[in-house]
C-alpha cells in the first residue's frame, strides 16, 4: 500500500488517473498532453504500473494504460476505514490513572 500512496502523491500521476477514469490511451496520448521528456512521462507511468494502479497492454507499436479501479477502492477502503466512515465515533480509551 505504501508504493500505492506514493505513487499518487505527484501531481503529474494524479493527473494521469484523471485522465483514465475517462478512458484507455495510450503512452503517446498520455505524453502529449504533458510538457516534459517522454522518459519522464514513461517514470511516471512505471511508478503507476508498479502501484498498481494501472494496467498496461501492447496495442500494435504502442502501449495502452488503462485505470486498475480495484486499486483505488483498496486505497478508498483504507482511507473510509481511517477515517471511521460509517461508524460511530471510537470509544475513549481506558485512564491510565492507578486506581487510590
């Protein structure tokens, strides 16, 4: 799970999720609509694959990324349950005090 949230803590991959909750695209889609090296964008996409957040499949000379939602309900999941969503609030914990 750490690789999970350290991937999603850059903005560039953040912004890659975004834009494939959308849709599938491919690398050369993806690199397009960033302005840096395409060995950058290629960094980013490694780190999003190794999380697990996405998928990759060859399509022809390409590559095509796609979103690995179960990935992101594991996260949500985690999160909901840090939070206490759903739950009533945790009970106080017992006083440390000795009893006199």
């Amino acid at each position: 799970m750490n690789s999970l949230f350290k991937a999603l803590s850059h903005p560039v991959r953040r912004r890659i999720i975004e834009m494939l909750r959308v849709a599938p695209l491919s690398s050369g889609d993806i690199a397009a609509r960033f302005d840096m090296a395409w060995p950058t964008v290629t960094g980013h996409l490694n780190t999003l694959k190794d999380a697990g957040l996405v998928d990759a499949e060859r399509d022809g000379a390409s590559i095509r990324y796609r979103l690995n939602i179960s990935a992101v309900e594991e996260a949500l999941a985690f999160l909901m349950d840090l939070a206490g969503a759903g739950q009533s609030a945790p009970e106080p914990l017992p006083s440390q005090e000795k009893p006199s």
